[in-house]
C-alpha cells in the first residue's frame, strides 16, 4: 500500500513577525505558492508570510494532521521556539528543500 508523506510547517514574515502553521504533501511546491502569492487573498499573501521558518516530516499525511493540529493549538511562544530551535538566526529555509 502507497502511502503519502506529510509535512507540518511554519512560515513567517519577519523575525518574531506574522506566523503561519501549515500541513501538505509537497512541501516545496506549496512553499513556493506561498512565495509568489498564488492564492492572492490568502492569509500569507495579505500579511506577506513568505520564509519558510520551521518544518517536520511525516512517513504518513495523517501523522502531519495531527501534528499540525498540535502545534497551531500551542501558544505563539511554542511556535517560535520551534522555530529557534531548528533555525537560530530565522532564516528563508525555502533554498535547503
């Protein structure tokens, strides 16, 4: 049986700025939608959250629902040191994927 990867991610806008948690299948493809604004009236268009700050991976889509669900239920300071722990200095991790 095939079953999909999953990943959890976080983008931002600037260090400690905007946050956004998502969950999806490709992660550099749905990253890049987020760069270039393809769904323009979305949340990370309109607040321009376009770095890829944080991100899990998952050997099942289901296992990065619920981790997504996890993180967007913890408080802002869980989310940002997620991300500091993964990426001190807050950079684009977009080129690494």
């Amino acid at each position: 049986m095939y079953t999909k990867k999953g990943y959890v991610y976080i983008m931002f806008n600037k260090r400690n700025g905007t946050l956004y948690v998502g969950m999806t299948s490709f992660l550099k493809r749905r990253v890049y939608e987020h760069k270039t604004k393809l769904h323009s009236k979305s949340f990370t268009a309109r607040y321009d959250v376009d770095k890829l700050g944080y991100f899990e991976e998952y050997p099942m889509v289901i296992d990065a629902i619920a981790r997504e669900k996890q993180i967007k239920g913890g408080s802002r300071a869980d989310k940002i040191a997620l991300i500091e722990g993964m990426n001190p200095n807050w950079e684009d991790l977009y080129d690494l994927l």
